[in-house]
C-alpha cells in the first residue's frame, strides 16, 4: 500500500548546483554515494518531449493562463477573457474543436476529472460551468457567489453523482465548499447551496488535489499551510492511510517557515508523492504518506544571479539576455506577492513519476527526481518568453488519419502544452523541431488578428493582392494549397482578400460527397451564400493547363457561367473532365491530403439532398503566403 522512499533521502539539493555533484564529490576524499537506477530510463526519456525549441504555438484572443490534458486524448485551454477551448489530440498536433465564452471575467481555474470525462471552469463572474469534454458540451452549471480560487472534482469513479470542491480567492474565505453537480438548490439569493463545507484552514485556499485511490484530497493555503482530509463523510483526518499522527513529525510547516505558500499543487500518477512550486521560486517534493520533503530544488533568482558570476557554469546565458530575463522575473516577484494578481505556474509529474517538469527563468526543465539528475532544457532557446505552466501529453492516439479507422499499431506524440507570461498563445514542445520554412510559420494566426497585429504585418503585405500558397486551418487539421495567381488573378486575389479578411473563418463545409468532392465557402452555411470581394459575381477564368486532371484539386463552385463568389471545393478523384471549362481551377492540394480524405468520409446526412456532414467541420482560418 505504501512505497518506502529511496535512503538517499538526505538534504534538499539546489538544482542548480545538481550538475556539479559528481566533480564536488571527486574532490573530497568521501566515496561517491551510488545513485539510484530506473529500470528502462531510456524509454521514459524518450516518452518526454526532447525539442530545443516549440514546434508550433496557437491563439487565444486573450492572454492564456490554463492548460490541462485529460485522459481522453483532449485538451483544454482557457484564457483572462473568459474563454475557454477544445482541441483535439491528433498524431502530429491538435485541431481545434470548440470554444465557448464561458465567463464574463477570467477564467481563475479549471479541473479536469480523473477519467477526462468532465471538466470544470471558474471565473471571476462567480459561476462554475460543466462540460462533457469527448461531445465538448456544456452540462450545467452552479452559482457560487464568490470568485473560485481554486476546484477540484473529488469522487470516485465507480459512485454516484460528481462532486466538486471548491475556494474562494477572497482574503477572509478560506472555507472549501462541496458541489452536487447535478444538484440545483439555491438559496434566497439565487446561489447553489453546497452539500457540505469544510473549515479547517485559516487562510484562502490556493490548491487542491484529489487521491482516487483513497479518496483523501490535500489542500494548501495562503499562508502555506497543507491539510488532508476525506472527500466523503465529515470530511475527517485519514489517519489510516497515513504514516504519522502529528504535523510535527512531518515537513508540512516548511512553506510557513519559509514564509511562502504553494501556487501549485500536483499528485504523481501513483500517488506516493506530490510536488510544489512555491511563490519562493522553490519546487518541493513530499512524499504522500509521511509528508516529509523527498527533493527541493531552487529555481529562485539569486541562484541564476550567482551562476552568472561563473565563468565556465554550463547554465550560464548572455549578459543582456539574463538582464531581460531578470527584469521579467522581478514582475512575476511582484504579482505572486499579490495572491489575486499571480499568474498561474506550476510543476508536473510524467506518467512514470520518476520525472518533474516546471518552468524556470532560462527554459523549461525536465528532472529525474530518482537520481537528482537534470535531464534537459527546452525552450531555452526562445529567449522573448517567460514560459509559466505546463501540462503534458504522452497517450497515444489511435487510428489512421486518411481513413478514420483504428489500426494496431498507435502513434506517439509526446507533448507539452506551455503558458508563457502575458501570451496570447500556447506553446507545444514536441520531439520535433520546427520546420525552416518561412511559408508556413510555427505560430499560427488561428484568431483575427488585432489592430496592433496588423500594424505590425502592414509593412509586408500591403501592396499584395495575390498569395502564392495558402493554408486551410481545420478543426480537422491543416490542408496546405498551391495557388494559380499567375493563370487566374482575379480569383486567386479574391480568395487571398477573403482570407486575410477572415471572411472563411468558422465557415463549415456544407456539401461532402464521397468519392467526389468537399465543398466549403458559404458564410451561410447552405450552399445558398456567399459573395465576391468585390459584391457582385465575376467572370471564370479558365487556363488549358488547370484542369480537373488530378485529385486534390482546388475550383470555384458557381451557379452557372461568370457568376463566381467566395465558395469552392477540393476534388478527391479524377479525371473530372465533365467539370472543365465550367469551374475555375485556382489551387491544388500540396500537404493535407490525409485530412481532405477524412472530411469526405464523415458521415453525412442521407435524407439531405445537400450532403451535409452530421458533425460540424469547419474552417478555423485561412493564412495567405506571398513570395
């Protein structure tokens, strides 16, 4: 029932100073302590994400704060505007599924449950909303009255109704109430009531953590306080799981003697232990069961500040990029001083619990906590971000992506999914580098861009009417089309001015027909819409060379001869000749093939003679490239 820790316990280890162990040992005349082994290291190595740099980076109209990963190969993010996204795993990446605004202010916390079956959200208009995240639908949701610091699903999965704990962030609340999901009581002022609530802590909650396995939850406080107790019942101390009976025997006071306090919280996958990320800059390791501290590595700034005093330190940066930094740092000192402005960081376990991953100043750092060894840095290469939080992607996603169907052996995509301090964006690490191609850039234009944005992509597109290549982003995935211009200009300048207008955005694909063709383009969604740039049909523009002598190629749709607007289609077979010389071939498909096969697969609706999908497949965006 309970592992006994390592004896090379001994004192806390700066992780900095990690890295020069062994040559500090060899001057001594003490012997060299053996360090612990892990059975089959290498594979879990190769199961994290090893990239210098991220591989691809996606939007919110709003600064990111949250990231989670739920079990059923989706993930979630969330954002101060209140929003809160979809997106799928998929073997090389994510597409986007769905976003809902789901609060009026921020979003202050999210929690996924242990199956990945459920999420919720707080924000800062006092609600929490509950989503069924493999339909992404929202289910219900309660009015708390307060803004939520912090929430934690805490049942079990085999019983009844779902149970959510939740905080208040407000200085003079530190009670965690219990929430019926599906319960809709209220009282006189139209707040749900709670089935229970808990009093044991004296200041506001910051974390909470759930142990399925014996149905106990930790909670830490604002002034660094840690608290067990049992999710059901009256809530009491689970001295039957635990190995001490008084705090004084343990290291639960370290974050008061400390004068700091947790603002992170993570159980490992076994849940022998649970890791910290103190507002000191200190990650701290507990042992679950006894509570006493396993590894403590500072990540703080003054033990940066004395790495650049070292001449050959190998975690030593340039002078100018450590002052920015530095300056960086200083702001977030300030915001996690402030309990209610902190932004969210945190550490994590991977799914073997024998490495941590959290971000630091200089990049993100992946720990084997077994042998206090640093096993790399990613991102430190991306010297502009000051990455925050992050969540971790290692399951393996099943099926073929051109048929839809499961095959036997599962791709691996090892992933994390990185916050950075006052981003728009979030960030995935993967084992892949990113491509060197200035046509299709890593951070991708998912949302319409700002009044700022565009100022700044003003100077480089403003006298170009026509794109060379295109990418169609879809919740789907990507599809990447060679452009005509030089043969067809006008519909080519047409299809390049709606792009950048975002006139494709959230547009479905209306008409799918097997073995044929997929038709998209029509704001209306019917087949019925849709108009040109320049608000009137304008006329085909035919070439001998571009005919539908190949799959994947990229036509106007048209009601008849010259009456051209904004729909078009992507051919799947060919030859097609009876479509020449009626339809303007302006593109063709270069990359994506794969995701054209999928959408015309999905099953549509057979008693619509328009060939509708059933599911809702759409156009997230359109980037426009130019030579």
């Amino acid at each position: 029932m309970k592992r006994k820790e390592p004896d090379n316990f001994g004192p806390a280890i700066p992780l900095s100073v990690v890295e020069f162990a062994n040559a500090k040992n060899e001057e001594t005349s003490q012997p060299k302590k053996k360090k612990p082994k892990i059975k089959h290291e290498r594979l879990f190595i190769d199961m994290l994400p090893c990239a210098k740099q991220y591989e691809t980076s996606l939007m919110h109209k709003d600064r990111v704060c949250l990231t989670a990963v739920a079990s059923t190969d989706f993930i979630i993010t969330a954002s101060v505007d209140g929003v809160v996204k979809f997106w799928r795993k998929t073997p090389k990446g994510v597409v986007f599924v769905k976003q809902y605004k789901s609060h009026s202010g921020a979003v202050t916390c999210i929690s996924v449950s242990n199956d990945g079956k459920l999420l919720a959200s707080g924000g800062e208009d006092g609600f929490i909303k509950f989503y069924d995240v493999e339909n992404w639908d929202m289910m219900n949701m309660i009015r708390v009255g307060f803004v939520p610091g912090s929430c934690c699903w805490i049942y079990k999965r085999e019983t009844g109704s779902p149970i959510i704990a939740v905080s208040s962030s407000n200085e003079d609340s530190p009670d965690i109430k219990m929430y019926d999901m599906m319960n809709t009581d209220v009282d006189d002022d139209g707040k749900n009531i709670p089935i229970s609530v808990l009093d044991i802590h004296g200041a506001p909650i910051t974390n909470m953590v759930y142990h399925e396995t014996y149905n106990v939850v930790l909670s830490a406080d604002r002034d660094g306080m840690l608290e067990y107790w049992y999710a059901d019942g009256e809530h009491e101390f689970p001295k039957e799981i635990l190995e001490f009976k008084f705090k004084t025997s343990t290291d639960m006071y370290e974050f008061m003697k400390e004068k700091t306090y947790p603002v992170s919280l993570t159980l490992s996958n076994d849940g022998n232990r649970f890791a910290t990320m103190g507002a000191d800059r200190k990650i701290r390791i507990f042992n679950f069961f006894s509570a006493t501290l396993f590894r403590v590595y500072d990540e703080s700034i003054s033990v940066y500040s004395n790495i650049q005093k070292q001449e050959s330190h190998s975690l030593k940066i340039d002078s100018i990029d450590f002052g920015r930094r530095q300056v960086v740092e200083k702001k977030l000192s300030r915001a996690w001083k402030d309990f209610t402005k902190a932004p969210p960081s945190n550490v994590i376990f991977d799914a073997s619990g024998h490495f941590v991953i959290f971000c630091t100043m200089i990049g993100i750092k992946l720990v084997n906590i077994e042998n206090n060894k640093l096993v790399k840095i990613i991102g430190q290469e991306e010297a502009t971000k000051r990455f925050l939080s992050v969540s971790l992607y290692q399951g393996t996603t099943k099926g073929s992506v051109a048929e839809g169907t499961l095959v036997a052996n599962s791709e691996q995509d090892p992933t994390i999914f990185a916050t950075a301090f006052k981003q728009k964006r979030f960030y995935m690490f993967t084992r892949n580098e990113p491509e060197d191609d200035p046509e299709f850039p890593r951070d991708i234009m998912n949302e319409r861009p700002t009044e700022e944005d565009l100022l700044l992509l003003a100077p480089a597109i403003e006298d170009k009417k026509i794109a060379t290549k295109a990418c169609l982003h879809t919740n789907m995935g990507d599809i990447h089309i060679k452009l005509f211009g030089e043969q067809c200009p006008k519909t080519v300048e047409n299809f390049t001015t709606h792009s950048r207008n975002n006139y494709y955005n959230n547009v479905i694909f209306h008409r799918v027909i097997r073995s044929f063709m997929i038709q998209t383009g029509d704001p209306r969604g019917d087949g019925t819409g849709g108009e040109s740039i320049w608000g009137v049909p304008f006329e085909d523009e035919f070439h001998p060379d571009l005919k539908h002598d190949k799959p994947f190629t990229v036509a106007m749709a048209n009601a008849g001869e010259n009456t051209n607007g904004s729909q078009f289609y992507i051919t799947t077979i060919a030859p097609l000749k009876h479509l020449d010389n009626k339809h303007t071939v302006f593109g063709r498909v270069t990359r994506g093939m794969d995701i054209v096969l999928k959408i015309e697969k999905v099953r549509v609706d057979d008693t619509d003679e328009k060939n509708t999908p059933l599911e809702e497949i759409k156009i997230i965006n359109i980037d426009t490239y130019f030579e």
